[in-house]
C-alpha cells in the first residue's frame, strides 16, 4: 500500500514540475523590420536577451523580411518602416490574411498621427511609438500578445470620426460601432485611460480591453471591405 501511495505522489509532483516547465517554454518568435541600422542593432540587441522571445529575426526591409518568413512564421512583427509606402501596406494586409493570431505592431513617432491611423486601417494590430523604454516596450507587446489592446487619445479621435463617416451603409457590409464602443472611444478620446473608462461603465477592464478589440476588426474590416468596393471594375 505504502508502495502505490509513493508511486501516486511522485506520479503527481513529476506532473506539476512538466506544468511548470512548459509555462517556462512559452516564448514567442519575433520580427523586426526597420531600415535605421543603429535603432534596429538596439531592438535586436535587446530582444535577444529576453527570456519571453525567441527567434529573433531583426531585417532592414520588407523584402528581406519575406525571405526569412518564407521558412518560418512569427508570434509578433514589429515595423518601423512608414506605412504611407506601398510594400508596407501589403505586408500588414498580407500578414492579416495569413492569420489572426499574428501580431503586426507599428513603431512610429507619436506624431505622425496620420501614419498610424493608415498603418491601423491597413491591418496593424497595435502601435508603439519608437522612443518608448525598451523595457516598456516588451512589457506592452507581451500584454498585446495575450490579446489585449490599447488606445491612444489620438487614435481614438481619428476612430471615431472614420467610424462617424461610415455609419449609414446601404449595402450592409459594414458594421458600425456599438453604444459601448463608441462611448468608449469619446472617453478616451477625451483623455481617459481605459481604467477610467472601466470605472465609468462599472465594467471589467478586461471587458473594455475586449471593446477596443472589436473596435480594431471592425476597422481592419471595415477598410478592407472598402478597398475591394474600390477595386471593383465599374460597369
């Protein structure tokens, strides 16, 4: 009897210490595409010293990026290349298509507001701006990874008023925000942060970062949709 008692809590704590070690495994792989050579050794230099990622792939343009994606795919890209120019475009649709579990970030000064906003429509999943802390940084794409999102003050004033344009749709392929995501945006918008914003709609934070979510597909949706109206040949 002793024996199999024995057995069964040595079966038990091998069962916990396996646990535990594959929580350990759970890296992530990732990209940096970003044609300055000092900014690019820095997030690589960085990176590689992270015991979240592995796999670090750090390239100077787009097309050197696909030779590395041609043998291998990535939890997690980050782009500091304008997204006003054309293979920056494709590279974020090409990477939503490929599958939404990817993750597109885009570094971009906080400035270049129109930027961004086009990266976003174009399918980035989330920006950073570039001088941010490193240590921030990897913080925030961690958070992002896990499916969280969040929302500049800008960002959602240029959501909302994209949204406010497309709100009457006779065709019924586009979906306009909800009373909460769009009560959500005007918060923020006006400077809240999303835990003041969970305070105000007595929410979860967790369900207010859910809402900006939504908001992101919507807009991702919403623009690729209108792209394939465009590109319709006119009869």
């Amino acid at each position: 009897m002793g024996g199999k008692v024995y057995a069964l809590l040595r079966y038990f704590w091998i069962i916990i210490y396996l646990r535990k070690a594959m929580v350990n495994l759970n890296t992530y792989s990732m990209a940096v595409i970003d044609s300055r050579p000092a900014y690019l050794q820095k997030l690589r230099d960085y990176f590689q010293e992270s015991t979240a990622f592995h796999s670090i792939i750090a390239v100077g343009s787009i097309d050197e990026f696909y030779d590395h994606l041609g043998r291998q795919e990535f939890d997690i890209v980050l782009c500091g290349i304008t997204p006003a120019l054309q293979p920056v475009q494709a590279l974020f649709r090409d990477l939503q298509s490929r599958s939404t579990a990817n993750k597109t970030v885009l570094l971009a000064p906080l400035e270049q507001k129109a930027d961004i906003f086009r990266g976003i429509c174009f399918g980035a999943t989330a920006f950073l701006p570039e001088r941010l802390p490193l240590p921030i940084m990897e913080q925030r794409l961690l958070f992002h990874l896990q499916d969280n999102y969040w929302l500049h003050a800008e960002l959602a004033r240029q959501m909302l008023h994209y949204f406010e344009q497309q709100y009457v749709c006779t065709s019924g392929i586009l979906h306009p925000l909800t009373e909460a995501e769009h009560a959500l945006l005007l918060l923020v918008g006006e400077g809240a942060c999303l835990q003041k914003v969970a305070e105000a709609h007595k929410h979860e934070e967790n369900q207010i970062r859910s809402l900006v979510g939504g908001i992101f597909y919507k807009l991702h949706l919403i623009h690729r949709k209108e792209r394939a109206l465009s590109l319709c040949p006119v009869s």
